[in-house]
C-alpha cells in the first residue's frame, strides 16, 4: 500500500501528477484521459465547444432573406440623408434653358453648399422654389406609386415640387439691362452671351417685360433661361410680389451635372462671359476715383504759384 501514489494533483500541470504502476510506466486508462483532457485545454476553446455541442446545435448564420429588409432600411435612410443635405435629382420640364439642358434631362443639385452660407453666384445654373405662382398654369404630371416612393427618398424628381431653374444673371446690387435686341448688360458690361440658344437674341424686344433695366435688391438675385424667347423667367414677372427676383432662400441648390440620359453626361460650369469683373462698383470707391485727379490738380496749381511767386525755387522744385 506505501507504494501507491496518491489521485490528487500536487498543483502543478506535469507528467509527474500522472499516476503510475510500480514499474514506472503510466496506466493506459490514465493515458487516455490525459490525452482527452490534453485535447479539450488545447487553447482553442475545445472545452467550451465540447459541451456546446452536448448542449445543442452550433449557431448558425442569419439568412440574407432575414438581412435584407435592414439593408433596405438602410438604404432608405442614406437615400433620404444625401436627398436632404448633400444633391438631389431634378428633372428638366420644358426648353426654356436650351442648349445647355434639354427636355427629359436630369440634372444633380448641390444643396449642402447652401448650408454654409453659400450664395448663388452670377451665370449658375440653379434650382429654386416657385418664388410667387410662376408655374400657374402649367400641366402637371399624375405620378404612378413607385415614382412617388423614388420620388420621396430622392432616387427621382418629385411630381408635388414646384420647382424652377434658370440661370443666375444678376445678384444683389448689380443692374441689369436689356435695350432692343442686346446685348444683355450687367453693371454697364455687355454679355458675351455664346451660351444663348442659337438664334436668340440676348434680348426680346416686347412690352410684356423683354426690355427692362433693374438694380436687384439685397438677399434676390435675377434670372434667365438661356432660350431667350421660349423662357418665362424674372422679365416677365416683375409685376408678382417679387417684382420678377427670386428670394434666395427659395434657392435649393446649384446644378453641377446632367446624369441622365448617358449619352448627355456632362458637367454644367459657369459661362466665360461671367468670368469678367462684372461687379458694380461701390460708391466710395467711385467718389475716391474722382477725387484723385482733383487733390493732383489742386497739388499742381498751388506748386505752379509758388514757382511763380518765390525766385528761390526752380522750375523742377529743388530749393536754389
């Protein structure tokens, strides 16, 4: 009996904790067990997945079919997060801003550039809200119930907007003028106007509002189509509440691009003949251009007497 070891672990994991025969070999049944619980520790979880599986099934992968409506959600909420904040598609009605933008195109919207106190700049393409019934009149299309959805979440225009786009001619304190046939001026700078719808004229020559001469008012701005005759824009609806300026809160954004159809991809930058200084100068700086030669003349004259009057002084002003 002095020769058997004891079951019990001596605290350290070793071959000494094994059990043995009197000849110094370990039993077969203790091998085996050591062997499994080797396998079981072997720091891969073996333990724990061993009575999992004892437990129940191992778990198992979530179907797509289960997933795919959260996608949907999703893609629902980035679709209305990008309509809201970053562009959305709008649709193009009628000729009026020919060639630049045909009917049946579809153009993307900046809106996030409004949000950090963006202003419209002269000879954009933009977007705005119908500033006073200017779409009075006009035919409106009965959308079928999945243009209503792709129009709510921003995939397609939406049928229930009352929504404009034109081309930013004047912002507030230009004047802008249009005698006879043209050209169009801007603060007294006539308009390279190459973008027109050939064989327009720059101006229209009626008395519904083709000839005008206007100073837009601070936080407005003055529209045009670039299909000069076939465009009901800020001319002729200087008599509505805005006298023909669109409020620039009712601008949503700048057209940057036509996306559709493919073959019109294309980006919609502003006209060269906007890249000239066209602004109106200010007041102060008018009066302190015309006070310039005046103070030099008066210079010049006084000088002129004292040469005249003081022998001492030469003719090129240095003391004799």
């Amino acid at each position: 009996m002095g020769d058997l070891a004891v079951g019990a672990r001596s605290g350290h994991d070793g071959p000494e904790d094994r059990p043995e025969r009197h000849d110094g070999t370990v039993p077969p049944a203790a091998e085996d067990a050591a062997t499994s619980a080797s396998d079981s520790g072997d720091g891969n979880g073996g333990g724990t997945r061993e009575s999992g599986e004892q437990g129940g099934q191992p778990k198992k992968q979530r179907s797509f079919w289960k997933e795919l409506p959260l996608l949907i959600g999703i893609a629902l909420v980035l679709a209305l997060l990008i309509k809201t904040f970053l562009v959305q598609a709008f649709s193009i009605p009628s000729d009026s801003m020919q060639n630049t933008l045909q009917k049946g195109d579809r153009v993307l919207v900046d809106k996030l550039t409004p949000w950090f106190g963006s202003e419209p700049e002269r000879g954009e393409v933009v977007v705005f809200h119908d500033p006073d019934n200017w779409l009075a009149g006009e035919p409106t299309v009965a959308p079928n119930p999945l243009q209503r959805v792709l129009g709510w979440i921003g995939l397609m225009p939406s049928s229930n907007e009352k929504d404009l786009i034109k081309r930013v001619i004047g912002v507030a304190g230009d004047t802008v003028e249009c005698k006879g046939t043209g050209p169009l001026k801007v603060n007294g700078h006539a308009l390279n106007d190459s973008f027109v719808y050939a064989g327009n004229t720059p101006c229209s020559v009626d008395d519904q509002g083709g000839q005008f001469k206007v100073k837009v008012p601070k936080g407005k701005i003055w529209v045009m189509g670039d299909h000069r005759q076939n465009s009901l824009d800020s001319r002729y609806h200087q008599q509505d509440k805005n006298n023909g300026f669109v409020p620039v809160g009712n601008v949503i954004g700048r057209a940057i691009v036509i996306a559709w159809p493919p073959t019109r991809w294309n980006t919609l930058p502003i006209p060269d003949a906007f890249d000239q200084n066209l602004s109106a100068a200010a007041p102060g700086a008018l009066g302190l251009a015309g006070a310039v030669p005046l103070v030099l003349w008066r210079r010049r004259r006084l000088a002129d007497g004292l040469t005249a009057g003081n022998p001492r002084v030469s003719s090129d002003g240095t003391a004799g």
